[in-house]
C-alpha cells in the first residue's frame, strides 16, 4: 500500500477520555474511531490488524477440525425462555421488540442458537463429537462500557461449542480447543498463560482462561516459573510447607502490646518478623456460630476458598465487632486462638508453626510463645490463604510469580447445562436418547488487538508482533524533494517486497522525515527501511527494527535477502 | 475435505414453505437452516460459498482502490435524527433501546455513520476522492420476509460510500465503482445487466441496478440485443418511429361498434391489426381539466413516464367514469381526440399514424380513417407508453428484449443529501469549506448466493458457477466394500487436487453410489469423479460434470492434468 491511497488518521494529541494505553495508541493510530459509547469503527489500518487476528484464529480452528458456520446476531426471545437465560441474565442482554413487538436480543453469545441448531441436525451418535465455531459480532450492553475496544459493547467474539456423547470425549474435545488456543496465541506472538478460571455465570465444572500478560491488566494472575501451571491468584491452591510441625520451645507469655491492632505495628513493637505472628479472622459458621480463622500474619485470609469451606456459611459473612466482642471479649485487632472453644480453623502454613506470637483476646495484650495442642485447641486444616510470591507450585514444579493478565480466550465445559434445557438428546449406541455433553470457547479477537498492544508498546507508539502487524515493512524514501533516484529506490523496494509475498507500506507522502518516522513508529510497523539520497550515494539504505534503538546500514545489493532473513528470525505469522 | 469430517446437512423433502427453488434448494443441499422470519444460519457449506462471494467482492474493491473498514451495526439515533431519517424511516428500521433507554437502531445501511465519520477525519480537499467500504451485517425489519436469504430481514452486504469535491469526480467514481461490479459479477460468472434505475428513497441523481437475470426475478427488465443498454421496463425510453408521418388517404367514417368496449374486440370486429388503432386514456391535468392520453392499440400508458408529463397533476389521477362521461359523453371504451379541445398528448408512435381507427366519443361508435389535424386537433407529443419486445434501444443499437432480474447491486449518485444534512465538507482549494458530493455503492452478498441459484440450476439441484463452488470436485470412491484399491485410488486423487490448491471434496462415507451422486449434485458440485473397481482395473476414471448428460472415461496417467485443463475452460474464478 502506498500511504497516499492509503490514508493513516493518526494524532498527534492523547485523547482525553482514553484511560489506557491501548485505547489511547488505537486512537491515536487511528486504528479505530468510537461511535458512541462501548461502540466502535475499525479505520482501515486497524481492521487489516483484525483481520489478521482472525485469519490466525481460523486457520487454527480449522486445524483443530472445528467446522465455521454463521449464525444470525439477533436471536429470538423463545430460545433464551427455553434455557431460562431471558430472566436470568441482566441488563447486559440487549433486548429488541421487532415491528410485530416479537422479542428478540442481540446475541452476546450463542449457546440457545447452537444447541437449537444441533437438537434438529444431529441425530446420532455417530456424527458425535463435533465441534462448531464462528466469527461474528456481538453485543453486551455494560453499565459502563471503557478502555475502548477492550470492554466494548459491541465487539467480534470467535465462540466455538462442541457436542459429545459422553465426558471423556468432552475432555478430548476441550483438550484440542486449549491446544488450539496455545497455537493461536502463540503464533501472534503474545506472552500468554493459561489460567485455571472460576466457570462464572455461564455454568459447567472445568475453565480455563487465557490471558494475555501485561501490567496493566485488570486480573492477577499466579504462574509457575517452573511449568505452564496458572491460575487467577484467587484460586491458586496453598501448598501446606513441607516437614513436621517443630516443637514447643518456649513458655506462653502473656505480652501488654498497648494500643497495638495491626500485625505491622505487632511486630515493630516486639522487634519480631511477621511469619512469627498470627492472624486472626472471625467468620459466621454453618451453626451461626463464630468460626476463628488463621492465617500467618504475612498472609492474607481468601474470602473465594473460606466460602467453600463446609464450616462456613454460604454466603460469607465476616462477624461484626460486636459479635467478635461478645464471643471473645476483645476488639478484631487482639484475637486470638488460646481459650477460645468454638470451630477453629488453621491454614495449612500456620498448622506447622510454633511458639507464635498471637491476640490474647484481650485489648492491648497477646501471646508469645503460643503452641497447638498445649496452649490452645489443635485446629482444624485447610487451604485458607491468597497465594504470594515464592509460594511453591501447586503442581510441584517450580515457586509461583504474579502477574496481571487480560483475558483474551476462555474454555469451557460447559456440561449438560443447555443440551438439558432445550432437550439436545441423539440416539445413542444401545437406540435410546441421549443429551449430549457440551463444551465453549471463545476468544475476543477485537479485545486480542487491545491486549496485544498493552504489552507491546513504548513511549512513540505500538510495537506490533510479527503476525499482528498492518503491514511488516515500512518503506520511508526521505530528502528534500525527493530525488529521482531516491524516489526510484523506494518504488524498487517496495515492489520488490510485494513481489515476494511482504506486506509493505510506502510512505510517498511529501512529508518531513520526523512526521513519517513518528507516524511509522506511532503505528508500531515492525520494520522500516530509509532511503535517502546520501546513502543511497553510497549504495546503502538504512534499517530499524521497531525495538532496535540504533539505524543499522544495509547495503542494496543484497537488501531484499537480509530484509527476508529479518523477518524470519523476527516471524512473521 | 473430507465428508466423514465435513458433514452435509442435506435433506430429501422440499420445505413446505420455500416457495422459490433458490430457497427451496439452499434449505435441500444444507447451506442455510431458518432461526427465525428471514432470520438465517449459515451452515457450513453455505459459508464457504458466501466467503467466496466476498472475497470476490473484496478484491476488486481494493483492486478499485477503495478502502475497508468496518462500522458497526449498532447506530446511535441522534445521527439518523441529524439526516432525518429516523422520522422517515418506517418500521423497517429495527430502533433498539438500550439499557439507559438511549435509542439506536440496527443499521439497515450506513450513510450516516459514514457521513458522521468524514466529516470528523477528512478536512482537505486534497484528501479527496475517497471510496470506503465494508462488508458487514444488515438488518432490514421486512413486513414480509420470504424466499429465504433472498428477501431476508438479517443479510450480508457490502455497502461503498464515495466523498468528492464535485460532480465530475462523481462521475468517476461512481463509473469506478460501475466497473468493478461489473468485474465482480463477471467473475463470479453470472449472467447479469446493469440497468437504469429510479434511485428510490436514497435520493439522488442517478442510479443503476445490477440484476441476475432469471426467469423467476421480481423485476421486469428491457435490454438491448446490440449492446449492454438496459433499463428498468418501467423506465426504458421509447424512441419515435423514424421517418414521417403519412399522408392522409382515407376519408373519416363513423362506424357502428355495438358492445365493442376494448382493443381486441374492435380490432376482430373490424377485421384489422391492433397497429392501425389508437387506445384513449383520460387522466387529470395540473388544472384538474381531463387530459387525453392516445397510445397505439396494442401499446400500454405508463403510470411513471406519465406523472413526470407537465401538464399533468401529481399524484397521477387517472379520470373516474363519471368524469370522462361528463368530459366526453362517451364511457371509457369509446373514446377519442375527434372532437375533443382539451389538452391531447399523444405518444410517439402515435403521432406518427395516419388512417387510424379511434373511437367516436359516443358508445357503440368509432371512428376509422382519422387523420390529425385534419379531423381533430394536432396533439402534444411525449413519451407516453412502456417499450415493448422488439422496440429500437434508446441508445440507437440494436433491439429492446425482456427479461426478468433480482436485483443484487445497486450504484448511485447520491450528491449532497446526507453531506449537506451532516455538514461535510471540506476546505477547498480556495480555502473556504465546500460540501462534499456522495455516491454509495451496495452489494447484497447473500442475496448473490441465492441469485446464482435461481440462475444456476436443473431439477436435480444446484449448478455452482465456478468461482462460488464451495467445492471445485468431488471424488467418489465406490462399490460394496470399498476395495484398498479404490480407496487409495481416491485418497491419492484428492491430495493430488489439494496439493494444487483445487478444492476436492472426498465422499469417503460408506454410503450407495445413489445417495453421493444425489448429494453431490444437489450441492452442484461443478466436476465429480467417480472410482470403481472395474474403471480402475483398466486404468480409468469416471467424470462427469454439473452440466453434462453423460459420464467420461479417463485415463488415470495424466488425469490431473486432464482435470486442471478443464477447470481452466469452464473458469475457476
């Protein structure tokens, strides 16, 4: 493309209500411009950057033998009755009454349509399993749409459901979506983890979430850095610390720690390091009695596995310092386990401990050399903490790091949940009906765009990876008036590159050399190569990577070839 | 691909309520399922016939230098407020609240948006011209969907908006754009016309429709045998007879018609063509004094050409029995100019006679050998009736003929309305702001699909065109038990073809020969060869293609270049 039919919109100025940086480079790229609010138009150059997104997340999906059809965005009401999700979901279902005031919405997924789909194709077992997917607009009406593409209303979502006869074939089915997934990701060139997710509101027993890491990502992430284990740091599951519990070594002492309530203000009072301390949290039990919890004082209780726990009421409650008042005699800041009689509940880290330092359930006074079993009751176990940096893995393998993640993709599986609902039944070997076993998958290929350049960035502009990029080779012929043999170059090369399959963009604008660098780099083209009469003088032209910070002098002859090998090394898609 | 892994969601019994074969036959060969009214899926063999559309449309819109971005389908309602169009708008406009009750609708078409967005990015005239396009989803809330995704409420189009300085650069736009639809439904090798439309209700100042002809369009299309003229039937000129009008050569004679009231009774009664008589029809002026319309016996008055006349009231009245009985004392079937000083226009073809047989104004009378100005008054002339088969082109080569079409593209001159309403305009070469002029340029991507079928098929299903063939060849191994040979046999043809790039279809289910050929032709497979034992034991094949009556023994030696050869010669777009 030749930049004069090929107009960039970009701007110079950060748009004032773009929160994030991906949302402020793709308007400043001019990538895309909002409509209204949460709704979106890709300007050429950004749609050349979804469309490769999807040319990537088809080609894998069909690897994966996952057949495309295309489905209608609006849906009839019926369906979303049959499945109970007309009620159920929110305000975020954008409902529509057509000309006969027949109720429709505009799908923000498809699992009715799908299901409805397959309960009148698919009659037996033997065309089990099979999996289905498209690429098509959505629409989520959110309370507060914002960092433009990345929590859009209106957005292009790659969703896929696979049907099954039984479970073990649902695993094999969910298994090559996940490793579709892998290949997807990684052939755009992002940094990605695979995380152990919370099912949420659509149902089903196993998820995995895949996020794209970035700093300023909106969930945070545990990963291993010994293997591909990782999970939303909610739910990453505290491994008990290997070894017994030590033994006693010192007497219970009775401490005044006047006015102290926090553990920080514990420990510089009594010069002590706060994995020698004790925290304790008080909770509603089943009973409505109050449940003790503790964890070490460097740790931090986790509301989401608390929840889970049979001696704990659904929902969590947190007892009031009245009721803290009344079981123990002490405010929350001056808890502890020694005399209290009711359910206590220790983390697997504070179990192993001895001679802690605890509450005296007492204001103004705690414990030293406080041990299970001698000074108080011996607890009960479980996992009640947040993982922290340094944890081992759960999966044995490696210590856990943190990151913050965007989500990009998400697999489900899903169950019976909507097979159940709309009666999705094959005949089965034995000749009786069978519902089948579902799973989904989806990937937000216009958020992908976003998440790429949250972690692909600097201060001029977006660094796109290979597979993302508009185009590869930026050709940038400079000097004032634009000899014609500078011209002629430029014309030569970029020829030369659209010949051999590269996507480049020259830049013929009769522009200043700062106004196309800053352009190029702006919008983040991978490579870029400068002609100007000097050089070319000389027979060279002038390279940079997007990341180099040097120019590195190519010689003409030749140039194509190296240029080839560049991208290569670099990939490209 | 293989069908084992590609199923065909293709059924026996014709729908009940597909009422044409396009319809009838993509629910058959599996290309669409119905949701809900004019609501369709697409499934995954349609698809792939619908991408190949598309990307038809796509290069040679990018080869036409416009440029593709993607818009939204979700619009606010303040900019439909701005071009009016919410209120002119009928209830085919799907309107939509959302969940703050703000209101938007589902772009039916997206002049607006379009017009919104220029008028925020471009500023120059020297950014101009500009073509932008996409290819993106419609919803239209028909009354009365019907006849599948022909006349569907949620459809595929590809909708093109040009920005220009002035009426010239239109002009070479829109022939741009003429150009490269005529491209696009060449290659998709479809027998079309471009024809001179109405512009209807986008406005504008000139327009042409792209139609497939086939005998079961909608619409009636005059085109000229001797060059690519043709028109709406509605709109086509009808030029004048050459030559002079003759001289008299009969004296007037009043005659005794009793109970003659139309042509065809006068013309047996009397025992002469219909060519020799003049029919009178009686509409109101702009004075609300009758006009007489003359037109040849066997011609028809168009309502269209007539409304556009002067001197004649608009809305077109036709004149009420009692009125002509006033006007003329005579009922309808006995009219005529002898006699009559009110306004007369004659058509063309009319004036041009001599010696014409008339009626007399009086029931049950006409008048032979009339001649004008010397037995009534000389009348105004225009063009008065609809051309008929046989008809000279209005563009002076060769023949009118008539044909029927479904409309699937339509190019037009929009000039200022939508720019003009949204205030585009950019700063002329004078540096003052100019309104920039418009044209938008539409394609019905799905309904070209359903086009091609009603152009391409036979009693046994679909014929693809080439370049539309989700499938280029099947290759059908059969007999009972599938020997290792025939089965190697095939394998090794399909990825012989695949290796290629030729789509090839393998039918490795275990199904009859009956069954696969049904399929294969339903779903209008263009080349299908057949492998069996016997063939195959002497070194032969069987093909056949879509078209053909009878099968074709080939060679296996060099049968893939047999094969490419004829893909070549029947096009694979």
């Amino acid at each position: 493309m030749r930049v004069s039919r090929f107009p960039l919109f970009t701007v110079k100025e950060t748009p004032a209500d773009a929160e994030v940086i991906s949302h402020q480079l793709m308007l400043r790229a001019g990538l895309i411009r909002k409509l209204a609010a949460g709704i979106y138009t890709w300007l050429p150059l950004g749609l050349r950057v979804l469309r490769k997104v999807e040319a990537v997340v088809r080609e894998e999906m069909n690897r994966a033998g996952a057949l495309e059809l295309f489905m209608p965005a609006v849906q009839p009401a019926e369906l979303w009755q049959e499945s109970g999700r007309w009620q159920q979901y929110g305000p975020e279902l954008l409902r529509i009454k057509d000309r006969h005031q027949r109720e429709f919405c505009f799908g923000p997924t498809h699992e009715e349509v799908i299901t409805d789909l397959f309960r009148r194709e698919i009659k037996s077992y033997k065309q089990l399993p099979i999996t289905l997917y498209q690429i098509q607009t959505k629409f989520r009406d959110e309370i507060r749409p914002r960092f433009g593409v990345m929590r859009a209303r209106e957005f292009l979502m790659k969703d896929a459901y696979s049907f099954h006869l039984d479970q073990s074939s649902l695993q094999e089915g969910y298994q090559a979506m996940y490793d579709a997934y892998s290949c997807i990701f990684t052939r755009l060139g992002l940094l990605f983890r695979a995380v152990l997710a919370d099912s949420g509101s659509i149902g089903g027993s196993r998820s995995q979430e895949f996020h794209v890491l970035a700093d300023s990502g909106e969930d945070a992430i545990a990963f291993s850095t010994g293997s591909d284990y990782a999970a939303n740091v909610e739910l990453a599951e505290a491994l008990a610390p290997m070894g017994e519990r030590p033994a006693p070594g010192e007497a219970m002492t009775r401490v005044s720690t006047p006015g102290i309530k926090t553990i920080a203000e514990l420990c510089a009072f009594l010069h002590i390091p706060a994995e020698r301390t004790v925290k304790a949290v008080v909770v509603e039990g089943v009973d409505e009695q109050p449940v003790l919890l503790l964890v070490r004082g460097d740790h931090e209780v986790n509301a989401i596995k608390t929840e889970k726990l049979p001696q704990v009421k659904t929902p969590l409650v947190f007892a009031s310092p009245d009721a803290i008042r009344a079981a123990f005699g002490a405010s929350p800041g001056s808890l502890g386990a020694v005399g209290f009689s009711g359910v206590i509940i220790a983390d697997r880290t504070v179990v192993k401990m001895a001679d802690f330092v605890t509450g005296a359930n007492a204001d103004d006074w705690h414990f030293t050399g406080v041990n299970f079993g001698r000074d108080c009751l011996e607890p009960e176990v479980a996992d009640l903490r947040s993982v922290v940096e340094g944890d081992p893995s759960p999966d044995g393998h490696g210590t856990l790091a943190m990151a913050r993640g965007i989500e990009v993709g998400h697999v489900f599986q899903l169950g019976q949940k909507y097979s159940a609902a709309l009666n999705a039944a094959v005949q089965g070997e034995d000749g009786q009906p069978e519902i089948v076993t579902m799973g989904c998958y989806g990937i937000g290929v216009s958020r992908v765009v976003a998440a790429a350049i949250e972690q692909n960035h600097d201060e001029r502009g977006i660094i796109w990876p290979a597979a993302m990029a508009p185009f590869q080779v930026a050709v940038l012929p400079i000097g004032a008036g634009r000899s014609a043999a500078v011209r002629e170059a430029a014309e030569a090369l970029y020829q030369n590159l659209l010949a051999v399959g590269i996507d480049a963009l020259l830049d013929d604008r009769d522009a200043r050399p700062g106004v196309m660098f800053a352009d190029m780099e702006l919008i983040g083209i991978p490579h870029r190569v400068v002609i100007s009469e000097r050089n070319l003088t000389a027979g060279q032209v002038e390279y940079r990577g997007r990341r180099d910070v040097d120019n590195t002098l190519v010689a003409r002859a030749g140039l194509l070839d190296w240029l080839r090998e560049r991208l290569e090394m670099t990939g490209r898609g």
